[in-house]
C-alpha cells in the first residue's frame, strides 16, 4: 500500500504495528502537559516503566544483606555482568555470550581497546576516523597517537565526503584504506555516524582493513540496538558502545564491549588490567599475578556498577522480547515514512525547505534522518518545542555557510507512526508562521 500524507493512514499503520504495545512500557516526558512527540531516543532514549523495579531489587538487597549481596542476593552482584551478555550479544551479533562484556562507560571502553589494539610499529601507525567523528572519539584516537609518541595531525588520517555529498561512500573509504594500505594500523569509526545518521558497510570496511594487515574497531553509540549487526560473522576485532542512547538505560549508563573471539585467549595483547577481569574462580582468593579471564571479560577493571547495570538489564529484557529483527523491520517503515513526508512538505511548501543528508538507501541508515533546515534557524526547532516536539537542533558549523540541522530518530520500540504525522505537521506549520 502506497504511503499517505494524512492522520487516518499514521494511525491505521499504527494499528496494524505488532509492536506497537511496546510503547506502554515507557514513561513519556511531559511537555504542555502531555505526552511529549518524543525524537530524540538518538540522544537519551525514554526511561523503561520496569527500571524503577529492577533499582528497588538492588537497593533493597543492599539494604538487607550488606555485603552478602554479592552472593546471596536476588542477582547475586558477583556475577551481575553476566545477566546482561546474552541479550547483548544478540543486539550486537557476538557469536557467543564471551564475545561481550558490559562495564565502565564508552569512552573509557574505547580507551581500553584502542590500548590492546592500536599497536603501531615501524611505518604502521596511522588511524582512520570518519569526518566529523564524535569529540570524545576524536580526542581518544589523538591520545593515543601521543601515547606513543605520534604526532596525531600525521598519525589520524579523516575520511571526508566528496564536495558536494554529505555521507560517505562505501568505495572512497575502501580507496583510502588501500592507499595508506601497510601504514594503516587501525580503523576506528562509528558504526552509524552521530551527525548524518549514515550507516557504515562495517562488513566491507572490515574486510578492506584487514586485507591490508590492519584492525578494525567500533564505536557503536549510534548503532546499538538501533541497526542489527552481526559483529562476529564480519569478523570486527572489538567494538563499543553506550547503553543510554537507543538502549534506554538512563543517563551515563554502563556500556559495552566486543572482543572478537579469535582475541578471546590472546593473552599477548597488552591491557590495562583490574582485578575484575582476573579469573572469577580464584579472584576472590586474591592472587599476586593477573590471569585474565577469556573473551572481552578479561578486559574488566572493576567490580560491577551494579544500579546502572540493573536499569540496563529492565531495557535489555524489553529488547529480548521485542527482537532485533522486528525492530528493525518497523524501523525502516517509520523512517521511509518520515522521509515520505518530510518531501511531502517539500512540495507542499513550494520549495526545499528541508534537505534530508542521511543516506536514502535504507541499508545505509538506522532510524535517525538528519535534515538541513534551510528556511527556518534555531526559531523554527523553538516552535518544534513550544508544540511539545522533543528533537534535537544544531547550530551550523561557524563559518561554513551551512544550515542548522535537525537530528530526529523515530525509534520502533516506543515511537509511533503518528508521532511522525504529528512532528512532520508541526515542523511544516512552523515554516508557515515563519514566513507570516
Ligand atoms: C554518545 C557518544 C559518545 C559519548 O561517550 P561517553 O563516554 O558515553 O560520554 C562517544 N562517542 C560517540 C560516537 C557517541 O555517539
């Protein structure tokens, strides 16, 4: 059924959604005293209603049992890590539960891999990031060029779109790889790019950087549990991620890691080691010298944040039941159908108001658009909030004679098509009253 610009078609699509219940499991900010048009899962993705619980069972055995919890509890804090690996791995792709691990935060956990895998030597040292990259992934991949005493302006090499295109091509990034071919280290991207929403071909890139001896790693802020992966099949070294952007684990939740398992019993990468990571059948005896535990486990530093980590395990039992799969086949429908509309008011306007940069293919793409304002500023995203749409708005880059962007992310778990509807309306109308 060919797609339509009005409220009846959101709404039928919404009633023949199977995942469309999913919703209820979410509290929604409250804007004007309803729910909010909630966008923004991109950035921090709604609370799940059952975090709230998942917090209390902790806080409670904590309060009962002191330091027994770690034993004796109702999820015993020992081995508290482990209840999340399986619904991780599968939102990852890892093979088996031992390919992942959860702990820290990201940065730091971008830290720990980039130590074990950013080896250079001899004339091969450089790094590819993409353009723009996420500032804490650039500053990290700068850091580590002065860990070994790089000058990171030689040493990180940034792919950037060809004039005129905004994305990536699959192609120019293979080139680039081949031409620095034996003085390529690493290739560290994100998974789906932060600022265009692009998805990159992490299979293909993958096989380019390790044709020419190098690694290839991933900073999946973007792409966990928003586009289904399969990181094991594509033979990625390691990968990161976060868990409060479209895992819904709260603000400055714990985060994740993948090590690929021909890693798992390398014990001759060096790391940065904590007691956690030691051997769980004799750490608690203490021993002088660090055994590390098999698979990314091993590259633990301490013991388990135990609140973040239950508001991880409520979302992750929200995930397991609705599915990679199912998601994203919901997913490429609410986008195509953002899209749709959003040239839809295009043409009812008259004129380009919105330039969508996110790529058109869906393939190439999770749920985010990125869309180039380029008849409304930052007045236009204020009367987006003032009609109770939560999104998110950037300022153009100072001096590049671009536009604003808007950066919205309908997300299938709790996302409905009318909430498209109704966002697409109100950023229309703005443009209207913009120009009164
Ligand atoms: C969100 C995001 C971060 C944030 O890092 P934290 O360590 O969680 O603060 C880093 N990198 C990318 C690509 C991101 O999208």
């Amino acid at each position: 059924m060919p797609m339509e610009n009005s409220i009846e078609y959101a709404q039928q699509q919404d009633a023949q959604d199977p995942l469309s219940a999913f919703r209820n499991q979410f509290h929604f900010p409250q804007l004007h005293g309803k729910n909010a048009i909630y966008l923004c899962g991109n950035s921090l993705g709604l609370q799940p209603i059952s975090v709230r619980e998942h917090i209390e069972q902790e806080l409670l055995d904590w309060q009962n049992m002191g330091v027994e919890g770690h034993f004796e509890g109702k999820n015993p804090w020992y081995y508290y890590h482990h209840f999340l690996e399986e619904a991780s791995a599968a939102i990852v792709g890892a093979k088996k539960k031992e390919e992942v691990v959860i702990m820290n935060s990201l940065t730091v956990n971008l830290h720990l891999m980039m130590i074990s895998f950013y080896r250079p030597a001899g004339k091969r040292t450089k790094i590819i990031i993409e353009s723009p990259a996420f500032p804490s992934d650039q500053y990290a991949v700068d850091s580590h060029a002065h860990l070994h005493k790089l000058v990171p302006a030689d040493t990180v090499v940034e792919l950037a779109a060809r004039p005129g295109e905004n994305t990536l091509r699959t192609e120019d990034i293979i080139a680039t790889i081949n031409e620095i071919g034996d003085e390529l280290a690493i290739v560290m991207l994100g998974g789906v790019n932060y600022y265009t929403g692009q998805f990159f071909d992490l299979e293909k890139i993958t096989a380019a950087a390790h044709a020419v001896g190098a690694v290839a790693g991933y900073d999946l802020a973007h792409a966990a549990g928003n586009v289904p992966m399969k990181l094991h099949d594509w033979q990625v070294d390691f990968a990161v991620w976060c868990s409060y952007k479209y895992l819904n684990s709260g603000p400055g939740g714990t985060s994740g890691c993948f090590v690929h398992e021909k890693h798992e019993s390398n014990h001759e990468l060096p790391r940065l080691a904590g007691w956690w990571g030691n051997d769980e059948k004799i750490r608690f005896e203490m021993p002088r010298h660090f055994i590390p535990q098999r698979g990314a486990a091993g590259w633990q530093l301490s013991n388990a944040q135990i609140l973040p980590m239950a508001a991880h395990k409520a979302s992750l039992a929200i995930f397991a039941a609705a599915g990679m799969d199912r998601l994203r086949t919901k997913s490429e429908k609410l986008t195509a159908y953002l899209e749709f509309l959003i040239d839809a008011a295009n043409s009812a306007l008259g004129k380009n108001a919105f330039e969508i940069i996110t790529p058109r293919d869906k393939a190439a793409r999770g749920c985010q658009l990125s869309i180039f304002s380029l008849s409304g500023g930052k007045e236009l995203f204020d009367q987006l909030a003032l009609n109770g749409v939560i999104a998110d708005w950037r300022e153009p880059e100072k001096g590049s004679g671009k536009a604003g962007i808007i950066r919205v992310a309908p997300v299938p778990l709790y996302n409905s098509f009318e909430d498209v509807y109704q966002f697409v309306r109100i950023l229309k109308e703005g443009i209207l009253k913009n120009e009164q």
